[in-house]
C-alpha cells in the first residue's frame, strides 16, 4: 500500500473516513490536496476537512483512519498547493466545495 499511495489518492480524490478524525466523524468526506514523500520511498497525502482542519497521512494513519475512495473531483486535480497559508485562502474562497457537495 504505501508504494501506491499516490496511485490510490491522487490530487483530486475525496476520501470518506472510517473512524472519527479531526473534529470529523465517521463518514466525513476529505480532499487530497497534496501527494508528497517521507523519506526516500515512503508516501504521504495531505487532507483538508469541510471544518477547515489539514494534515498529513502516511500509510499507516491511511489504514487506522479506513480511508477509502469516493470519487475523484476532475475540477480540483490541478491544484498546485504552496502552503497552509494559501489553502486556507482558497478554502474561504470556497474552491474546494466541489470536494464537499
């Protein structure tokens, strides 16, 4: 799994968790907004909840959390993060609610 995760969320994708996360509960969508490596081989992605809050998730934190799937949002697969600074930004402009609808 933890070669493949980029393969498996890739920029773009909305998650759904299994577990609670964040001041989400279970069944809350997340979006991809970065692929990004820990270390030489190991793979991580970068999430951003509907209540705002942001964090990384290697393939362990992946499995603990039962991320799965939901569709890939075609409109959001370009975004190019910078910083937390500018998410937060695009976030109040509302361009990832195509993520959340």
């Amino acid at each position: 799994m933890a070669n493949h995760l980029h393969q498996r969320f890739p920029v773009g994708a909305v998650v759904k968790l299994a577990k609670p996360c964040m001041g989400n509960p279970a069944g809350s969508l997340a979006f991809v907004y970065e692929n990004y490596r820990l270390g030489a081989s190991r793979q991580g992605i970068s999430l951003l909840f509907a209540n705002g809050k942001y964090d990384g998730f290697g393939p362990e934190c992946v499995a603990l959390f039962g991320l799965t799937l939901v569709r890939i949002e075609s409109t959001l697969q370009d975004y190019q993060f910078s910083n937390v600074g500018q998410l937060d930004i695009d976030r109040q402009r509302k361009v990832f609610a195509p993520a959340f609808a």
